[in-house]
C-alpha cells in the first residue's frame, strides 16, 4: 500500500460512462477497474443503481460491483438515488453507497423527480434500511449536495440552503459529506468561502469535493479546496462526464492532471502516473472516438520530474490549510 496525503476518488466509470454516447462492454469496465487499481487508485466508484432501461450503461452493475470487490484493498461505491437502488447495491456488496441531494430545486426535479425535501427523507429511508443490515454488511454512507454553486436552470445557489441540507444530512445518519460544482459554475473564492460556512456547521464530517472543468477552473478549484482541509477529491480517468440533466455540464476534472498538480505540490497519491495514463487504452479501445480530454497525457511530465517531492531545493510540503 502506497502512503497517501490525498485520496482519490474515480467516477469515471459513473459519471463519465452515464454520458458517453455508447455503452462501453462488460469486459471493457472490468478491464479498466483492474487497471486502474493496479495504479493505485483505492477507491472507485463503479456503477449506478438505476433502472436499466433509463441508464442501459449501468445494466451490469452487479456484474462489475462483483469484480471490483474481488480486487483487494479497493474501496468500491456505487452511487444510488433511492431506497431501491441501495437495497440492490447492497445486495450486490458494494461497500460504499454515494446518495446526493441537489440543492437547487429546479435540477432536483430534472434528476431525481423529487424535491430535495422529498430526497432527504429518501435517504431516512436508506438509513433505516442500512442500520437494519447485519453486522458486517452495513455500507459506508457517503453523501453530497450537487448543484452547490450555481445551476444551470436556477442560476446563483443560496448558500443558507447549502448550509442547512449538509446539517440535516448529517443528523439524519449520513457517515460523511461531499460538495459538488455540477456544472463548472464554481470559483477558487467560492469554494473556500462556502467550504468553510459548511465546516463551521458539520466540522469534520465534510471531507470531499467533486469539481467539473468546464469552463476551465477545475483545478484551481481543488487548490482553494486543499486551502481549507479537504483531502479527498472526485476526479474521472481521460475527464469523463458531465450531468445529463444541467444543459452545458460536460468536463469533470481529469484524474491524470490532478494526480500530477498534487504530486508535483508534494502531495501522496499513491498513484503511479505513468500506470494511470495507460489506462486511457483501455477506455479508447472499449469506446472508439469517444472524445478524451487531458494535458498530462499529450505533454507528459516534465523532465527530471519525481512525483510526490516539491521541486524547489529546501522546500517542505506545501501549507495548504
């Protein structure tokens, strides 16, 4: 197990293959996840658990929890949006279940077709069905609010709404919290600002984010993020995905590129890049002129460069909040 100052969470074979215009094969996912974790990528999330006839992408999803989980050291999620879709990935033994509540109303409707009111009682549901779950068998509930920074259909977010659904989150048994930037509407004084407005709320619980690129703040935003404590990061493998229900959500922050950004501050990933970046045959294999995206993988790395060290003579690890 490789030390690691920063987690990496992909959601590429989710939020990015709940986008593409194909469905990538069974073996193909399979492929990737081995790969992957190979890599040093500890934690992916897999699947979704939604009807198969609305996300064709995700028909095999006990298939690929099966091969994930049989892949030692690897934390496997799945995403769930309702109390059926986490009976079902639990059945199928995924250890962590990510459930999100958008905190726009309008892309709550469009999403989920509740309200996020109607999705917070919704997840009561899950926690009850979860803590009724033998010992041993109760999943790790992770969750997070979407549309944090602005929406497509609503525009600006009222950052009180924010406040208040990540507190009643937590006291309805969420285990931890995420924030989300679902359609690239987030900037580096935003996210500090509304990261610690939630902190002064639920502390240490908050511990994730989940940023897109799209227009072009990504990785600046996960800088800000460093700034105020957070150390677990969404990113998908060749920037995957979007959100088929915000108009104009296209670009999660590339894994490759953020991998590279944290170790050349001197951050542990545990990833090995080289490793990572091959994994990019596979998804271009699996889905032919599917569009990939990513710096890292054209350039490369600078020469001499050593992943994990600052390259400056003297100096230590980075303070970044």
């Amino acid at each position: 197990m490789r030390a690691r100052d920063v987690e990496i969470s992909e959601v590429g074979l989710r939020d990015g293959l709940q986008n593409t215009a194909r469905v990538m094969a069974t073996a193909g996912k399979k492929a990737w996840i081995t790969a992957e974790a190979a890599a040093g990528v500890g934690e992916i999330e897999v699947c979704s658990f939604v009807p198969a006839k609305l996300f064709p992408q995700f028909a095999d999803a006990d298939e690929v929890v099966a091969h994930a989980r049989s892949i030692p050291g690897l934390a496997v999620a799945a995403l769930v949006p309702n109390l059926k879709g986490a009976e079902r990935a639990a059945a199928a033994g995924a250890q962590k279940l990510t459930f999100t509540i958008s905190v726009s109303r309008s892309h709550s409707l469009a999403n989920v077709r509740r309200t996020p009111e109607q999705q917070l009682d919704e997840f009561r549901r899950i926690v009850s069905f979860c803590d009724g779950l033998a010992k041993g068998r109760r999943p790790f509930l992770s969750t997070g609010l979407s549309t944090v920074f602005g929406c497509t259909l609503e525009g600006a977010i009222d950052e009180g709404a924010v406040c208040r659904l990540a507190a009643a989150l937590l006291e309805a048994g969420a285990d931890d919290l995420s924030l989300a930037d679902t359609v690239g509407y987030a900037n580096p004084a935003q996210v500090r600002r509304i990261f610690k407005a939630v902190q002064r709320v639920v502390g240490d619980k908050l511990t994730a984010a989940h940023f897109h690129n799209t227009r072009g703040l990504g990785l600046a935003n996960v800088l800000a993020a460093l700034e105020v404590g957070i150390r677990t990061f969404d990113s998908s493998l060749a920037g995957l995905g979007g959100c088929p229900f915000a108009p104009g959500a296209s670009g999660n922050i590339v894994t490759e590129d953020l991998v590279f950004m944290l170790e050349a501050l001197g951050l542990r990933t545990g990833i090995d890049l080289e490793a990572l970046i091959a994994v990019r045959r596979i998804i271009e294999d699996a889905l032919p002129g599917e569009p990939l995206y990513g710096h890292l993988a054209l350039a490369g790395a600078p020469k001499g460069f050593i992943p994990g060290s600052v390259p400056v003579r003297g100096t230590a690890t980075p303070h970044l909040g």
